[in-house]
C-alpha cells in the first residue's frame, strides 16, 4: 500500500486505550487457575500433553526482569477489521518487555510457516498499518496445517527461527489448528507457545470465554450503514424491494445484528429455519405474504436480509448440499474427469435419492452450477458463491405471478438484489475493534512470556468499561468438540450459534411482526471515529444484551 | 421514519454555516445584472415569455419590509444526499423573511402538484429531517408536467393554494421541466415563481453557473468508502477481481471522482469509450491485458471500475440502444402485443439491420432481456437494470478461457460482481452536501421573494471558503439547448459530460497505466461528521481542480 486517505492518516495516530492491567507489562504476574480434567476420552487421546492444562488470568505483581522474546505471527482465513492491530498489539508488548524482543510476520497465511517466508516487523512497518484495515501487511491464507508432513515443516520453520512464541490469528479453523500445532510441539519437545486469537467477522467464535470474535464490530456497522441507507432509499423511492445478502455462513449473528441495527422489514435467521426445519417454499412463502400484506396497504417496496448461510439452513437444501458435499469428496475423481457440465449434472443426479434430486432440479441451473462449484480447503461448499438473493427474487417472482392470477396479489414487484460481502471484511475498524485487537496482541504476547502452549489469547467483561477488561489465557482444548467432517471424525471448536432462547433473538422475535407491516427504518450511518461517546465508543449490541 | 439511530439524532442538531451574504435576510438586495439575448430561436420560440431574463446576483442593501410568502416545494426524481436540507433551508429562511410565511410539501413528486396532495411542514416536520438523508419527509416522483393537460392542472393547483413560489428540486430533465412550467404560468398570467435546485447524485447538471449539483459529493464518498474496502480487501486476499459497477447514467463523473480518491486498477470512462468508438471487444481486450500483466507478476486480483452508462457507450451497443429506444417506441404497441419472449425477440431482429442484429444476438440472453425491459418515463434504457459488471466479467472469463488455451495467460481467474447503487442515493448528508443544501434553499427562497420566474437557484465560488459562496439566480433557460428525444426535438439541459481534456480527466490519465501494475490502494473510509477539518470539510476532488 503506497497510498493513504487522510482518513488512513490520522488513524495511524490513533492510540488504543488499554485495560488497566496491561498498561505496566513489567508488574503483571500470571495466575494458573485450577485446573478442570474434562471427560471427552476421544479429544483426550488427541490432546494427551495439552488437555489438563488451565484457565490464566493475570493480576499486579513484583517487578521482574525479563529476556527478549522473539515470536511469529501469521493470519489466518478471511479479513476481519483489526488484524493489523492485533500485530500492533504484540509489536508494542514484546518491545515494552524487552526492546530487544522480536516480531515476525510469516506471509500469506500458514503457507509462510511451511514455507518459512516471513518478514521482520520492524516499526517503521509496525506504524505504517496502526488502526488499518485489511491484512495486507502480511497477507493471508486458507492452507491448514494438519498431515505429519505439514507438521513437521512447522516445527522445522520454528525451530530454525528459534521462535519463542507462534501466534495464530484466526477463527474457529485456525484456532483447532493452533491446539493441534500445539500438541504436536509438546509430543515432539519443541518449545514454541503456540497461541491463538480469535478472529472472524461472523461472530460465531464466541463462547464461555470469548465474549466477541474481533472484526464482528466493524463489519456489522458497514453492513448496518449500506442496510440503512438502503432502507432510507427504499422509503423514499417507495417502488423497490431489496434483497440484501449478508456474510454470515454457520450463523447469523450479522444479519441479527444489523437487524436491530436498522429494522429491516424481513429477516432470516439462518437458526430459525434450520429448527423449524422450513422448506425453500416455506421461505418463499414468508416473504410474498407480506409483499401481499404490505401491497393491500399500498406499500410496494421493502427490504429484506438474507445471511448468506440461509441456503443451507433450508431443510431440503441443507440435506443436499451435505450429500453433494460427500459426493464430491468420496467421487472426487469420476466427477472431475467429467468436463462437460451435463455429463457431471447427470452423474451427479444418478447418484442422488429421488427426492434429493427432485430438490436439486427445481433449482434455477446458475444455482445448480454453484451448487457444484470447487470447494474450499475445508471441504465446505462455497456458500458465498451462491447467490440466494437471486434465486428467492426468481422463486417469489413466480409466486407473485400466481397469486396475481388467482386475484390475491395487486401490486407491482421491483426487487434489487445486494450482496454486502467483501467491503465489510477490511474496513478501517471501529475505535471498539481497534482496542480490543490492540489488548489481544498483549495478551497474546504476556502468553508467550508465560511459556504455555495450546492458549488463546481472550479478554472478558467487554460490555465494561476498558479499563475492566479482563485478560485471561483459555486452553483451546476446552472449546473443542468431536464433528464429523467429510466422513471423518475431526476436534473443532464449537461454533456459536444464535440462540433462539435467548434475550437478543427474542428481542428481535418481539417486534419483527410488527417490522414487516409499519416501517420503523434506523439509519445507523457511517462509522464514526471522533466526537461524543455515544457517536464513537459504541460496543455491539449482541455483546451488550 | 419512527427510529433514528444515535448519529442520526446528532446530526439533527447540526448548523449548517451559511454564506455571509444570507446571514441576514432582512438587508440582502437583489442585482439584475445585464441581459444577453441568446441566438437559439427554436428556444426563442419556445420560451417567448422568460428567453430574456436577466441573471440575479445578491448584495447587501437598506433593511427592508417583508410580507409573509406562501411557497411549495417538490422532490422530483433520483434521491440525492442533501434534499432534505434545502427543505430546511427554504423553510428557515421563509420564516427568517416573515414568520407567517408558510412551506407546503408537494407527496411523491410531481404527481402531488397534479392532484394537489401536499402537507404543511412545520417546524416540527422540519426539525425531525435536518441534515438527514432520504426524500422520505415528502417522497418524490418521475411524473412530468408537459402535457397541456399536465400544465393546467399545475396551473390549478398553485392558484388554489395562491402560492407566492413553487420550489422544484430536481436533474436536468425537472429543472427543464421547472423551465417550461415557469413560460406557461407566464403566458397564462399566473404569478407564481418557479425556481429549480440542481439536483443529481451524477454530477452532470454542471455548467458554467452551477459548480457541482447537490448529493454527488456524498455519494461519490460513500461509493468510494465501499470500493477503498473492497481494494483493502483485493490486496489482503490476492485472489478476486472485482468488477464494481457504480452510478452514473450518461456522464461518469462518479468512477472519475471514486477514482482518484481510490486508485483502482482500472477505470471505465463512458466518455473515452464514446470519444474513441470503442467496441464491447476491445472493452474486453483492455481488461484482459491488464489481467495478463498482472499474473505475469504474480498478481491475480484486481479492482475493474465500470460507470452504469458504460454500455451505452460502447459504440456498437450504444447504436443497438438508440434503435431500440426508437423501435420500442415506434412500435410500442405491436410489441406489447407480443407476449411470449421469443416472440417479441424475433420481432425486434426483424427489425434491425444485420449489424445491429449480430450486436444483439452476441449477448447473453439475460442482458438482451434487460436491453428489452421497461423504459423509465423518459423513454430511455433503464441502464441501472443492465448488468454491465456481470457481462463483462462473461466475456472475460471467455477471452482468457482462450489465452490459456493458446499458452498466453496462466492465470487463475475468480471474479466478484458487485453495485455501488442505492445505498449512496439516500445515505446521511456530507457536511457540504448539507450546507450547500441549505444555502440552495435560502437562495431559492430569495429568488421566490423577488417575484421571478424560470430560475434556478446556485452557488457559485464553491471550491471557496463557504462564507465567500456566492448566491445566484439563473435563468433555467440560458442553460438550454435542443436535443431529439423519442424521435422528438425537446429542449433540454445540456448534460456536462467528463472534459477529456480538462485537468481532471488528465490527472487520472497520467496515472492510470502506473495503477494497472502498481496497486497504490488507497481506503478513504467512512465519511466523518466531527474532528479535525481535513477530514469533516472535505468537498469532492472534481470542484477543486
């Protein structure tokens, strides 16, 4: 990046407020909490070295000597706003132990660990990246590293730097993967502290011990600013409905966000669908009975969220999409070797019950196509690649038509699709995110210090003022569980779902009807860095409920 | 409108600054400057009654006597970032004239001066819309007034409310409108004032009395806040190419401006595309060099600009569009009749030359479909609905399918569509947007209380201090000229087009090859309302050079 906005400028400048008992690194003493023996036997034989390891939070101590520490940072996985001032965060840290401590940028993601390509973060690139958007500083990537060959290339690049500590920033993937790292460190006596933070702009890495993943603040008040400036133009134009797809695969903590954020006058919660086992004609039913409702008050216009994991919440398409998911995997081969689109449609369908292919059929063909698009290196579909809003404007473009030929509908149907996706994953995150990332490098770093391996790196009481924030070192093992992955048994983090019983959804639950027939429209507008408290120092709602 | 968010309610509170020469209404005097008798005498022939008004500047004069006015407003058109301002503005300075004076809201547009439907806005109105975005305080509306049916129930309606003004704030197309309204009120002996207020978030009602229209400059920084991210994100995950389409029917004012804030890869001129009888080929060929040089370097992402009113451009379409407007026209009953799709296809090839059917043919159907959709009720192409982005990114996926084949791209090739559209029409005003507005509607109140008519109300010296500003009355007229529209010669406002020889465009060209190779990304972020001025008092690049 050779270009700066004055905004970029005076961001730079910007100095992160720190809890109270990370502002003095040389006083802070580690506490190791008891520790609690889980009873998962089959993440235990996994986890032999790292399982029983314990909670640590820190208090004020004596002031201690201490040796320069030198340590490596790589992101992992998609942008979330704040990345860069996590690496800020253990930049200052590290120096504020000892100046002569060093921090290493591994590139492009855990590539740059089995490659061992990295770059000195000096402070001259250190300032240059302060309170920033994007990852651009040392790029990113989606390699994972799990077989014993990638294993070991880790522990060669570690070993070879000497590193003190390997801090892994990203979500709930990467940070299984850091647990595995770990664990493997130990079995094979290499000494690095490998160290996780949580990253994603989902929200869905959030449990006991992380009150929020960094990113979700930022990237929900772009979306909430895009939502609200939408639905003012819809109120204004009063002849467009907006089909507006969010990010947001596993759960839909964007789209509740944003909803609260701006009341939309229809929502999807991806949770929802999936318990009420809903169908694609289900939802298609949902949104033309109120285009019917609001058409009798004369209101042909309205905006509608869609979290982009919808598509696999719907009963039927959830089930094939799994299907479709194994097929491809365990008929890799056979599928591939067929080039022609139709020969691979046909392949696929034969291999499908009847009803899984009826399904799949009635689908428009551009959904077909992405339906059976490459993968990402999880396995998983690439639900971002299809494009639900497009295809439920399709579906209730139909079913308008019927209902207008049977009398029940009058009105005219304008919709417009929008996808906010990428704009929201690197821009210049809030004052929130950038003090959070800034105190989760700290913490990273304090971890590393402390020599323990197999940690995340978590501050807890975020709803309180900065200065309460609480620092706590968490072993990943204790948020890990047993899925299946692609026919495989695999330890991953449980991923944090809506929770349909609890206070945020039903707050939503409470005024949605009401949402769909009367426009309450909120504007939030764009984000704001100076001026009053209420204007720039304002947490997520998810996490303040 | 029921919710604000908290920033919409501190904008609320926000005093725009006026010019010095509006700060008191009471001693401000009106200057006739020297009439010119324009040459045109088919204009002439149309506007006997107001071709030789003179324009109107403002001085301070004696303090004098007021009455109370009685003045109708009206948003007519696009919804552009500011509206609400220049209601506030109109209403702030009738009452500064006279607290009796009153402000009446025209609903929906022009259709509400044809039925007569209008509110009173009263200061409680006012007050819950001051420098917030949207045109919902009144909506707006596409209806003309040009029928002579049309103009006598204007006609009707103003008499019956005895209004002293009626405000229209509009694009070229309104205020022509406003023009011919302002003649006809004339011929019959009507009184009432027309004043028009430059309106377009497109940045082409600009000339040598209007600076820049009202709503551009927030729209090109919400635009241009999207694409800094969306660029932020490119160099963090290195794998996409993001075909961003924005706004901008027939000048590309918007791209030009979003791209010297921005810097993107590239850039669409429409202008330069039209200037150089460009075809949709070598629109191709551009893109897919640049693809090529970037993936020699290793480089397979990238940023791609397109202006909406690209397609229009490109030589060959642009013909096929101009010929259909006219067939559609021409023979918009025949193809009504036609219902079947193919049909209609058919008979619109029948129709054209063999060129114009190879143009037509070549194109994927979904784009031939929007090529045939509904005009709006100008009788143009509904550009916004053709999917440029979309299109492109087909025939590039086709052309380096081919360069692969032939051993000249070794690339991998993921692209991304998206719209920058509505969300920047209605989003929270920029502080200029908000003070020009304003000051528009002071200056339209001034116009109203000197009894002429067929004005439009500017700000000249805007690139000044604002309390250098300076107030203006135009006659719409002086900005005329004829042009043929649906087979009909109409008077229109001449559209300002990008100067592909002024200092602007210049600047973009003598750096756009660097920006192909050299990614010099800039992220100007979110637009800020509080802090240092560098960052809150920033008016768009295009005004200052």
């Amino acid at each position: 990046m050779i270009s700066f906005s004055p905004l970029q400028i005076h961001r730079l400048k910007y100095q992160p407020q720190l809890p109270l008992l990370l502002q003095d690194l040389s006083v802070i003493a580690a506490n190791f909490e008891k520790s609690i023996c889980l009873s998962d036997s089959a993440l235990q034989e996994q986890f032999p070295q790292t399982f029983q390891q314990p909670i640590i939070t820190f208090r004020r101590g004596n002031k201690k000597e201490a040796t320069p520490l030198k340590v490596g940072v790589v992101l992992s996985g998609g942008q979330a706003p704040g990345g860069h001032n996590v690496i800020a965060g253990l930049f200052d840290a590290l120096k504020q132990i000892h100046p002569e401590s060093i921090l290493l940028g591994f590139l492009d993601g855990p590539l740059g660990i089995l490659k061992n390509t990295s770059i000195e973060l000096t402070k001259m690139v250190i300032d240059s990246y302060r309170n920033q958007g994007g990852f651009d500083m040392i790029g990113s990537g989606r390699t994972k590293i799990e077989t014993p060959a990638q294993l070991e290339a880790a522990m060669l690049t570690v070993q070879t730097l000497a590193l003190d500590g390997l801090v892994i920033i990203g979500g709930d993937d990467s940070n299984t993967n850091a647990a595995i790292l770990a664990e493997y460190f130990k079995q094979v006596g290499v000494k690095t502290s490998v160290i996780g933070v949580p990253k994603t702009i989902d929200g869905d890495l959030k449990n006991e011990f992380i009150d929020i993943s960094f990113g979700f603040d930022t990237a929900s008040k772009i979306y909430a600013e895009c939502i609200g400036n939408i639905l003012k133009d819809a109120l204004s134009a009063k002849k467009y409905y907006h089909f507006i797809k969010l990010m947001g695969r596993s759960a839909s903590h964007l789209a509740l966000e944003c909803a609260l954020l701006t009341h939309p006058n229809l929502v999807f919660i991806s949770e929802e669908v999936a318990e009420k086992k809903q169908t694609l004609q289900e939802i298609v039913g949902q949104i033309t009975t109120m285009i019917c409702k609001r058409a009798e008050k004369n209101l042909h216009y309205g905006v509608i969220l869609i979290p982009e994991g919808l598509i696999e919440s719907i009963s039927e398409i959830g089930a094939l999409i799994q299907k479709l998911n194994e097929l491809l995997f365990s008929h890799s081969e056979k599928i591939e070797g067929l080039l022609i689109t139709e020969e691979k449609d046909n392949y696929i369908i034969s291999q499908l019950t009847s009803n899984e292919a009826k399904t799949f059929l009635a689908l428009p063909k551009e959904v077909r196509d992405q339906l059976l698009l490459e993968r990402d290196s999880h396995g998983n579909v690439q639900v971002s690649k299809i494009e639900t809003e497009r295809l439920l404007i399709k579906l209730v473009e139909k079913e308008l038509k019927r209902l207008k030929q049977e009398g029940i509908y009058k009105g005219t149907f304008s919709p417009q699709p929008q996808f906010c996706g990428y704009e929201g994953r690197s821009g210049l995150p809030s004052n929130f995110d950038c003090q959070y990332c800034y105190a989760l490098g700290f913490v990273a770093t304090l971890l590393v210090q402390s020599g323990v391996t197999g940690y995340m790196s978590c501050l807890k009481k975020l709803s309180e003022p900065i200065e309460r924030w609480s620092p706590m070192g968490v072993p990943i093992y204790r948020m890990l569980q047993i899925e299946k992955r692609q026919g495989k048994q695999k330890s991953v983090i449980r991923k944090f779902l809506v929770d349909l019983q609890g206070p945020f959804f039903k707050q939503y639950a409470s005024v949605r009807d009401q949402w769909q027939i009367t426009d309450d429209y909120r504007s939030p507008g764009p984000i704001q860095f100076e001026g009053p408290k209420n204007l720039t120092e304002v947490k997520p709602l998810s996490l303040l409920l």
